[in-house]
C-alpha cells in the first residue's frame, strides 16, 4: 500500500514498481512546494580508505569484467574489498558471481528517517569480496526506470545503507558513457583514482578520451588505462594475434599520456568464467589473464601510494 502522510512521496515507475522517499520537511516557495531530504544533503562518507572508478567511453569493452577481477585481484593481498555494481540499467555483476534474482522488486523506499527504513542493508559476500549491485534487489530481466533526479537517492543508499565494514579499497563499475548517472557518481563519492577500460579499437580510444576529459573537470586522478581483448594468444606458439584492428598510435590515449596499467588477452575462458559464476582469477588462478590481472592491481597499487606521496 502506498503511504499516504504529508512527509512521504512515492512514485510508480513504468516497470511497475512503486519508489517511496520519506521527507523531513517542506516548504513554500513563490506557491511551489518544496521538498528538502535533510538527510541526503549531509556529504557521504567514504565506504573505503580508496574508492577506485572504473569506467569506459563506451560498452562492450569488458568494463565489468576488468571491475570484477581487479577486485579479486586487490583482496588477494588479504585487503578487505568491496565492488558496487554502479551499472545501475544493466547490473552484470550478479550473474558473474554466479547469483541471480527472478522475482521482481515492487516496493523499494529509497529514502527515509523512520529507524525502521534505516536498517544496514548487508552485501552479499562472494569470493572474499563484499558486493552490492542493484541487480540483487531487482528481478533479472526487471528493468531500473527511474530518471536521472530519482537516481540519486539509489546511490546514496548504496553508498551510505550498506554495511561496507572497514574497506581497504572499493571498485566501484560505472556505467559506460559520460551522462547524468556517471556525473551523480562522480560527485557522490571521494574517489581516490579512476582507471578507464579500452579495447585496442579507435572506437573505443575515442570515447575514452571523453571519459578522461570527464574525470578531469570532476577532478578525479586518473590512475591508468587498461586494453581488455588486447589479442588472442596462439595456442600453439602463444603469441599474440591481433583479431581487432588496432588504433592508429595518434589517436589512442596513450598518446595524451595515459599510463599503461596491462593489456588482458582475449580468450573465450575469460568470458566463460563470467557466464558460469567463476571469475577468471578464481577459476584459473594461474592463467595468463589472471596473473595480468594481478600485474594490474600492482600497478593500481603503487599509483596510489604515488599519489598519497605527493599530496603529503
């Protein structure tokens, strides 16, 4: 039942289900009411002592891929890791991890006062990490229709109404692109870097610049780039063949002076690994793509460190 008092707004999305936000005060201003969250205003705290963006131009490159394992890759050093599934539209995340949800979300409070709509919202914990996605809360094929004003109370809940625990780093998947939702994101956490994901494509270099540029102007450091599906190694001599034509050098962003986190070779096993809810790195810890996978969170590592070194 929708709730029907003064301080309680609620909202039917076109997939059906009814958003509640439960206000603290409201006002007249020139005959227009307006409605203030007191408690969404207050700046996020930060769910990691390092939040790290992770994002692309473009889809298809294999962001949340590069997302999952990065952060397996980090927890293997015994850190404490959480992922948020920031993909809001099209959370990938929970089939990688081998989970799925079929039933369909009708009633979802977003924001509120009331105690009993403030309870910790506990992450699924799946291979050492602490995850949370929408797509634990939603149906499977139930599609996220909200408009980008609403989406800002979803990740603010995200960030805040989750029991992260004690994080030594969080990776955070973006959504592809440069819009509203990656905007919101970008100012709802203190991310302490972003690595962009590419494939060896000048399609993909090419909106990668303007992701780089959208990290600049929201001042966010940007750790490095890394080539997913860089080539397919040869299973008989293992070197490497180019199946995607490559950038020309001018135009990729290593020419704006991007540093090379590592280049993850296309194999059809990364992708299996996704599809049967066993990461590469956990399902074949000594393969190639793994242990580029390591380099990487490495690399990750010490731009970090270079980073806390030069502020001091």
């Amino acid at each position: 039942m929708a709730c029907r008092s003064r301080s309680c707004e609620s909202l039917q999305t076109e997939a059906g289900m009814r958003l509640s936000f439960r206000h603290d005060r409201e006002m007249w201003k020139n005959g227009v009411r307006v409605i203030t969250f007191d408690a969404l205003q207050e700046a996020l705290p930060s769910p990691a002592r390092q939040v790290i963006a992770v994002g692309s131009g473009k889809g298809g490159v294999g962001k949340s891929t590069v997302s999952l394992n990065l952060a397996l890759a980090l927890a293997e050093g015994g850190s404490a890791v959480g992922l948020l599934d920031a993909d809001f539209h099209g959370p990938n995340i929970p089939l990688m991890v081998g989970l799925k949800r079929e039933k369909w979300t009708v009633n979802w409070t977003m924001a509120s006062r009331r105690p009993a709509d403030q309870q910790p919202i506990p992450p699924i914990e799946r291979f050492g990490l602490k995850i949370m996605s929408a797509g634990f809360i939603l149906g499977e094929d139930q599609p996220l229709t909200l408009d980008a004003g609403t989406m800002r109370f979803l990740i603010q809940q995200l960030v805040r109404q989750v029991d992260w625990g004690d994080l030594a780093y969080m990776v955070v998947d973006l959504p592809p692109g440069t819009a509203d939702t990656q905007q919101m994101l970008l100012k709802s956490l203190s991310l302490a870097g972003a690595v962009l994901v590419v494939t060896p494509q000048d399609v993909a270099h090419l909106d990668a610049r303007k992701a780089i540029t959208m990290f600049a102007r929201a001042g966010v450091p940007l750790l490095g780039a890394v080539e997913n599906m860089s080539g397919f190694l040869c299973p008989h001599c293992g070197e490497p063949i180019d199946i995607f034509s490559r950038v020309p050098a001018e135009r990729a962003i290593w020419a704006q002076g991007v540093r090379r986190l590592g280049m993850v070779p296309l194999d059809p096993a990364v992708s299996g690994a996704g599809d049967t809810g066993r990461p590469i790195v956990v399902d074949q810890p000594q393969s190639r793509q793994a242990e580029a996978f390591r380099s990487i969170a490495q690399h990750i590592r010490r731009a970090l460190q270079d980073l806390e070194e030069n502020a001091s």
